[in-house]
C-alpha cells in the first residue's frame, strides 16, 4: 500500500480490518471500515454470488457514487484492553460449563456440598468425598482438575487486569461508581475507546443497547425492550455493576432511584434501569475528568442549573 497514490481504501468489518486499517492510514490513505450490516445493503454478495473480487468491485463502486460511513477505528490500546477482557471472559465461561457438568454428577449422587466461593468449587467437592470415604469416578476427576487450573489462569488474568487500570486515570475514575470495578470499568474504557465521539450520555446509552426499542406504525405506538444493539459484553458487565450496587449500596440516591423503579416496575427493569444511568454517570466522568459525587446526581435537575447559573 506505501506503493499507491493516495486512495481511499474500503474494508468490511472482520478480525483483520483494523490492522489493515492501520497501515493503509499509516501509508497515507483514506480508509472507510463498512459495518458487515451494511454490506449486503450496498450490492455484496447479491443475487447470491459471493467472491472476494465481486464483493471489492460492489463496495468500489459503491464508494465512487456516496461517501460510505466507517466504524469507528478503535485505538491499539482499546484492541488488546478488549482482547485482555474477551480472553479473562472465555475462561470464566469454560468454568461455569465445567462446574454445571458437575454439579449435575453431585444431583445424581443425592450428593449436597457446602456453599462457598467459585474458586473453592473443586476443594470442596473433594472434601465431601472424603468425608463419605468414596473414590471420585475418574471423568468427574479431571472435571476438577481443569477447574482447578482454570480457577488459578483466571486469577491471573484478574491480576493482570488490575495492573492495568491501575496506570489508567479514567479507569480508576469509573470505579469510583458504586459497584464498578476493574472488570466493568475496563471493558467500558475498551468499547467506548473515545468519549468524544459521543456528544450526551444518551448517545453512549443508545451505543450500548441499553435504550428502549420502539414498534410503532400508523396510530399504534408500542415500546419494547432494551435494543441490545451495540457490543454486548459491557452492557452484561453494566447490568452484573447494577446488581452489585442494588444489593451492597442501598443508601445510594442512584440505588434509591432504582428501588422505586422496582416498587413499580420489576426488580428486572430497575436493574436494567440503573445499568442505563450508570452508563450516563460513566461517560460523564471520563468526559469532564472528574469522580463520582452522589450529591449531584441527587440534585434536582433545576437546582442543579441554577446554582451552575450562579
């Protein structure tokens, strides 16, 4: 690419486009990341033909007639925090499998161990065997065993995760919020990667997935669900902050906010609710530079404008 005149470059989403993003903005190009959404839209793979070069000559052309619109092109910085994240997450995921095939061995056995911390899973089914003086069967056994060194990689992994943003102001920031921690305020930090592209807290919320969707037509208006659009994997760290700040901070205005949703509404929607002010909270943060005061977000939106008059 350091060969051509200056061009614009065209790429479909994939695991490959943002390091080639990289080097065509690196070699003076002009490069446009098209969502793979929108790709079908714009004459890929039409009347079910699909070929690399058919799909470059659709998108070329496309290219010549409008200005196409680019994902937003994440940092390298942003790329490995969310690979850190992903690869935690996949191990944490194995785990959880691993433990349920177990547990429905141990509900066969009429067996019932202790409760007591995941990490802890595997010592303790060993020590409810031994207290029955039984041999564990040999597949059940390598279950715990791979439990057990998972258990330890993501221990690591959260070691790892904590120095991180440990040397990062914004990260440290967020956690300031009630029931953000590490893992929350990392996977945010990779998702939204600058918050000046968004210009309201809305916009980030509406990004997440985490706004009410909409079927309306003619005179019959109906709201839905939350969209989901977006990257799902801060919207769940958003929604697991929530439950933690409902259930261990409940003198907090924003939780107190979130109860009477719930009074009303669901303990469900409340939490949904209070992810989605949560998001607000977080991207106003990082966008002035500041930490969390529970005092203002209790002021009552005209005082609050008036006082900022004053």
């Amino acid at each position: 690419m350091t060969r051509w005149p200056p061009s614009r470059v065209i790429l479909e989403t994939s695991a490959e486009a943002f390091r080639i993003a990289d080097a065509a903005k690196a070699a003076g190009h002009e490069v446009r990341v098209v969502p793979a959404t929108l790709a079908r839209t714009l004459g890929v793979g039409a009347r079910g033909i699909k070929t690399d070069q058919r799909d470059a000559r659709a998108l070329s052309e496309v290219s010549c007639r409008i200005d196409l619109p680019s994902v937003h092109i994440p940092t390298p910085a942003s790329r490995e925090l969310k690979s850190i994240c992903g690869a935690r997450e996949e191990m944490v995921e194995i785990r959880t499998k691993l433990i349920n095939n177990v547990r429905g061995w141990l509900r066969g056995q009429l067996w019932r161990i202790r409760s007591g911390a995941t990490a802890s899973f595997h010592d303790r089914v060993r020590g409810h065997a031994a207290a029955l003086q039984t041999e564990l069967p040999a597949h059940v056994d390598r279950n715990l065993q791979i439990i057990e060194m998972v258990s330890e990689q993501i221990r690591a992994s959260n070691a790892q995760l904590r120095e991180v943003v440990k040397t990062d102001p914004t990260c440290q920031a967020m956690m300031t919020v009630p029931g953000v921690g590490p893992v929350t305020s990392a996977r945010y930090r990779a998702a939204i990667d600058d918050a000046s592209r968004f210009t309201s807290a809305h916009g980030v919320e509406s990004y997440l997935g985490l706004t009410p969707g909409e079927c309306s037509s003619s005179d019959r208006q109906r709201r839905t669900g939350i969209t989901k659009a977006g990257p799902s994997a801060p919207r769940r760290m958003l929604i697991e902050s929530a439950w933690a700040a409902f259930r261990s901070y409940p003198n907090e205005p924003m939780v107190q906010w979130a109860m009477k949703i719930a009074e009303r509404r669901g303990k469900f929607v409340a939490i949904v609710a209070l992810a989605r002010k949560m998001s607000g909270i977080l991207f106003a943060i990082w966008r002035d530079g500041t930490t969390y005061h529970s005092e203002r977000s209790a002021a009552p939106r005209r005082a609050a404008r008036s006082a900022a008059r004053m």
